[in-house]
C-alpha cells in the first residue's frame, strides 16, 4: 500500500476511515495530531517570548484531552472561547518559511479544527488534522532540504512523509479496532 501511495489515494484512506469512525474515536485523532506538534514546536512560542501564546495553545489542547476523556465541560460557549483565545497568538511573529514557524501555526489550525469538530461533528475537520504533520514536512522539503515539491507526488516517498503516513495509518487501525481511548494513549506510534 505504501509503494503505490498518492496524495488522492491518502485523502480516500482519511474519508473512508473517518466516516466509519465515532465521534470521540475522531476527536482522539484530531488531539493526537494537536500533542504532536505541540510537542515538536510549542516552545517556538516561548523563543518568540509569546509566553501568552504558549499558554493558549497549551490550554486549548489541555482541553481537548479532557474532552477525550470526558472530564471537561463540553459546551459551545467553552469551545467557542477556546478557539476565540487561539485567535489572540500573534501570527505575524511566526516566520513560515522555516519549520518552526509553520509547526506553530500548524499546531493553532489542528487545535481549532479539532475545536470546531466538537461543535460541528463533521469528519473533514479531522481529515484536516491529518494533513496538518504532513504540511509540516513539506516545509522541511522545499525550504531546508530545497526538494521541487510543487507536484506533491512527487517525493511522497520521501523519509519525512513516509514516517508521518506510516504513524497515521497505525494510529487510523488502531482506532479501528479500539472503541475506549483516552490521553494515555497519546503518545502511541509517535
């Protein structure tokens, strides 16, 4: 499956997947994405010295794991303050020519789908999370590793993508195949 990988045939894999998976089986997917690049790229915030920013994006996906575990309260004036808070962050400060940069604001726009997702319980905003990572990476390809990706097929072998697909596949069977997560499960294939 992953010699014959396409930009096409992964958006058909997220489709097909998201639509046969619950409501919280998808929230987990979307803050799974979020705890990644939070992990990865949050503390851009605080070189930037945005120690507000840090602890919106923090809090906001602080929320979400509660919200996959069912501590939070889960109502739409919450989540709608909480997206509100995500649009504080100044993003003029974010250089997105550079990795950090785009992983900041890639991590404020998987938080925000993931947010709207509660609110509006359509599956694109989830795929959209998916893409968030691989956004990342091909900022990493054309800028420091100076790959021509205007076609995206064309280096979708490519070591960076080729993790990224392989950690979101087994993250998409394993939500298959398991009905109860919660934050702990976090951190699985990454």
């Amino acid at each position: 499956m992953m010699e014959q990988l396409t930009f096409s045939s992964f958006d058909k894999t997220l489709r097909e997947n998201f639509a046969n998976l619950s409501f919280d089986q998808c929230l987990f997917f979307g803050a799974w994405n979020a705890e990644y690049l939070y992990n990865k790229y949050a503390n851009h915030l605080l070189t930037l010295e945005d120690e507000e920013g840090y602890e919106i994006v923090t809090e906001a996906l602080t929320y979400l794991w509660d919200a996959v575990d069912k501590t939070a309260n889960v109502e739409e004036e919450e989540v709608d303050a909480q997206i509100l808070r995500l649009h504080d962050i100044d993003i003029d400060q974010l250089n997105l020519e550079e990795e950090k940069g785009t992983g900041v604001m890639k991590l404020m726009e998987c938080l925000e789908s993931s947010l709207v997702y509660i609110e509006e319980k359509n599956f694109e905003f989830i795929a959209a999370c998916a893409y968030f990572p691989i956004d990342v990476a091909d900022v990493v390809m054309t800028n420091e590793l100076g790959l021509d990706t205007n076609d995206p097929n064309k280096h979708i072998q490519h070591p960076l993508l080729q993790a990224e697909f392989e950690a979101e596949f087994k993250m998409m069977a394993y939500l298959k195949a398991h009905d109860v997560l919660s934050s702990r499960d976090r951190h699985l294939f990454r």
